[in-house]
C-alpha cells in the first residue's frame, strides 16, 4: 500500500508540474502586454483542432482574421506549447522577410546533422551554414538548368499521358494520378533513376515521399519539443527523421553516387550538379557570364540531405499544385477552355514545338498556375526566429530572440482587402494590370527575401508541363464524387484535399 501511495504521489507531482508549466507557456504573450488569442486549450494552445478534426490552415485564418477584426498589426498566440507571433500587416510582413533579414534569417527547424543526416537540409539550415550551402546551389537552379532538365521532364510527361489513355474509361483520382507523375520527375532530374511509379504505384518512392508529410501528433510535438529546447534536443540526439526513411534515402544516394563516380556517368540532373561541387569543391555557372565563387566542397552526408528536401519539396507539393488546378479548371469550364485554347496558339506558333519557351513564356498559364497558389499555397505558412530581442516598429513590443514569428501566407491569400471575393477562382487577377494595382507581399507561395524557395522555377516548369500535357490531351469535369468545396486534410502539413480528388475525364 506504501509503494502505491507513492506511486500516486509521484503521478500527481508530474500532473501539477506539467500543468503549471503548459500555464505558464500559455501566458506567455499576455505577460509581455502583447495582444493575443484568448481560451487556449491546455494540451493544444490555440492549435486545438490541429491534426485532428481541422487543418492548421484553418486554424491560423482563424486567428489571422481574430487580429485584424480587432485593427490588431500581429497577434500572440499558442502553438501547442511554442509561443508564436502572428503578423497580419503587409508592411511588416515585408520588414520581416526582407528589410530586416539580418534578424529573421533562420527559419527556426531544428536541424541535427551529426545524428540526424537528413535534417541538414538548406530548407532547415540556419545562420552561417546556410548561406554557405545557399551559396552553392544557387547556381544550380539558373534558367539555363532548367532547359537541360526540360527534355527529360517531357519524356515522364509523355508517359503520364499513356497512362491517363489506359485509365481514361472510368472517373480518375487525380491526386495519387500526379503524385506519381512528379515522383518520376523528381527521381529522374534528382536521382537519375526511373522510378515509374505510374505504373507501379507501389514504389518506395512513393511510400516515403509521402511519409515525409503525414501530420502524426508525436511527430509534431517531438518537433515543437525540438524547437523550443534546441540545446537539450542536440544534448539527447533526438531524430525529427523516421530511421527507416532516412536508411532508404541515404542508402539510395549513397549506391547512385558510388555508381556514377565508378562509371564515370555523366547526366543533366541535380544529383550530377551535386557531384561536381562535391569532387571540385565549387560549381561553375556560365550561362550568362557569371562564375560562382569558389566555394568549400560537401561531404556525402550534405550531399544526401540536399538530395532529400529537393525531393520532397518538389514532388508533393508540385502534385497538389496541379491537383487544385485541374478541380478549377473542371469547376469553371469556361477558363479550362480559354486556357486549353491559348495554349494551342502559342504551340503553333512554334511551328507546332513545345519548347521551354513555350511552356515558361505563356501567359494566362501563368496567372492560371499563380491563381491557384494563391488560393492553394502548398505551405499555408512562412515561419522565422529572431536572432535577438526585437523591438516591433512603431511600438514598445519587443520579440524575444529565438521566438518564432509566422507569416501566414493562406490566410493573407484569403484576404478581402487583398483578393476580393477571395474564394472565386479567377486567373485574371494576376494580368500584369491587376497586379500592378496590389500591394507587393501579399502573394507568397514561395515565400519571400533571400530565403525564398530556391526551387520556384523547377517547381513551377513541373507543374506548367503536367498541365500543358493533360490539357492538350484530355478535358476535365466534375463527377459525382467531386466536392463542391475543397476540405483541407488534417493529416497532411501542405494543403491536401480529404478524400482526394475524382474527376471524370475525356479524350479531346
């Protein structure tokens, strides 16, 4: 009786400890004076339909429109137990990103390399380390990289095409359809290696890809845990990276490189990129006359994480890019012609040749692509730390440093002041008149300021040929278990439709 009288004892000292501290965390904002989101939930702060019944996008509209109902510039509020600053003016949007970047340079990930290979990623790299791996990739995501890789994107493009015609007699679940299609995208401008997911929908690729994006509560708050206490995470060797993910993809680089450098293989992908600044230390960018500066070369372990977030971050989110895209343009038939027409134009005009051009050069493609990142940003959200106490302009609110501080770019595209009528999908917003008239930083899909994603343009040529391609080819509608309205998937961190996305689709 003794030893379990101590045992309660001992649950209960837990409890209240654990309880008197998520209190404290969750005062946080209201003991600095600053304006902040009230009634946050004990476990889940104001996070508390996160990962559950609601997603993040969701929750975070809801605060962004909380601030601005009150004339609120930024908001405190919870995430989980991380406190976060939420900044709903443009203008200090824009101080955030770009005119104060000295101070918001780092995005706030915790990245571990030496226990964690793949977290050494540019996406999640801070301070120094950074801006030297910034510096060395830069040059590989020129225009000119681009056009070589071009060719090899049209030949996946051809076999995504081929595949639509073998499923074309029945409605077709469009998201798994374009996953697959940038996953052999990816794997061949990235890795060299023809994944052909599309016809083998079991592919590993695949699997882990989109292990990568699965919102699992013990993920998310062995991350916020991460973020909030670097130092003691670094001290434990704790891994954001599942074991079994990071064993595949190290291995995959590891057997690819062994095999190129054996066989002296010689490729236009990332990965041949990748080995040249390797083995000579930099990478030699002539296109338009520019030479890199000489640079340090990287070890195996850096090559393999820069591999890794280039995969990620290009197949999963280019997919439901295009995925939202053609839900559109099925929805509003009208613009899938218009669309499907200018395109044709533009073709025959070259002679009938889709070329690199073609595909980059072509107008209402753009503002078709750009309207749907503005309603479909795949990252609902931009996020940076303070690299010291920050004073906010024009108040006496100060940031402590290494708190974060969110841009939330969905709820910015969802913005009437800034997108009239912000749920009506119309491409004519972003006519070069209609975008002279917006204020600058209130489209953000890639981000903004020296950290902008340094992939846009192999992003956004991946998502013009998978729509140039399906287009030409084939018409999209509605079919019965098309949803009038996109539900947004709790379980994934980008922008995922629930339940997919059914389109009855026919050959032209």
């Amino acid at each position: 009786m003794v030893l379990v009288g101590v045992i309660l004892l001992g649950v209960v000292l837990l409890l209240s400890i654990a309880y008197l501290f998520l209190r404290e965390r969750h005062s946080y904002w209201r003991k600095r004076g600053f304006p902040c989101k009230p009634n946050p939930s004990l476990l889940f702060g104001q996070m508390q339909g996160n990962g559950s019944t609601k997603h993040a996008a969701y929750v975070t509209q809801e605060i962004y429109n909380y601030a601005k109902e009150r004339g609120e510039r930024f908001v405190g509020y919870s995430y989980f137990f991380m406190p976060l600053v939420m900044v709903c003016d443009i203008e200090l949007v824009k101080t955030i990103l770009v005119k104060e970047f000295s101070v918001f340079h780092d995005r706030g990930m915790y990245s571990n390399a030496r226990t964690d290979p793949l977290s050494g990623n540019l996406f999640a790299l801070e301070g120094h380390e950074w801006r030297e791996m910034r510096q060395k990739l830069t040059p590989t995501f020129t225009s000119g990289r681009m056009k070589q890789m071009f060719g090899t994107m049209l030949q996946v493009a051809a076999e995504l095409r081929k595949h639509m015609l073998t499923n074309i007699d029945r409605d077709m679940e469009m998201k798994d359809v374009l996953a697959r299609f940038t996953t052999d995208v990816i794997g061949t401008c990235a890795f060299g290696i023809e994944c052909n997911t599309l016809d083998n929908p079991d592919s590993e690729f695949l699997k882990y890809g989109k292990r990568v994006f699965e919102h699992r509560l013990f993920a998310v708050v062995k991350m916020t845990f991460a973020m909030l206490f670097r130092n003691t995470a670094t001290k434990l060797g704790i891994k954001v990276t599942d074991a079994d993910l990071e064993r595949f993809f190290l291995n995959l680089v590891h057997e690819t490189v062994d095999y190129r450098e054996r066989n002296d293989v010689q490729r236009n992908d990332f990965l041949n990129l990748l080995l040249e600044i390797k083995n000579k230390g930099s990478f030699v960018e002539q296109e338009e006359g520019h030479t890199a500066p000489n640079a340090l070369g990287m070890t195996m372990n850096e090559l393999a994480a820069q591999v890794f977030i280039f995969f990620v971050a290009g197949f999963e989110t280019s997919s439901t890019v295009m995925n939202f895209c053609l839900y559109e343009l099925a929805k509003n038939p009208d613009i899938q012609e218009r669309l499907r027409d200018e395109l044709n134009r533009a073709i025959e005009t070259n002679d009938g040749e889709l070329t690199y051009e073609v595909v980059m050069g072509q107008e209402y493609l753009g503002q078709v692509v750009n309207e749907t990142l503005r309603k479909y940003p795949p990252l609902e959200t931009t996020l940076r730390v303070t690299a010291q106490d920050y004073t906010i302009p024009g108040t006496d609110h100060v940031i402590p440093r290494n708190v974060g501080v969110q841009v939330p770019v969905f709820a910015i595209h969802r913005d009437p002041e800034h997108y009239p009528d912000p749920e009506c999908f119309d491409p004519d917003r972003f006519s070069v008149e209609e975008c002279k008239k917006r204020l600058p930083y209130t489209f953000l899909p890639f981000g903004e300021g020296p950290r902008m994603c340094i992939g846009m343009r192999f992003g956004m040529m991946q998502v013009k040929v998978g729509l140039v391609t399906l287009l030409r080819s084939f018409r999209f509608f509605p079919s019965a278990q098309t949803p009038e309205r996109i539900v947004f998937d709790p379980k994934s961190f980008i922008l995922s439709p629930t339940g997919g996305n059914y389109l009855r689709v026919e050959k032209i």
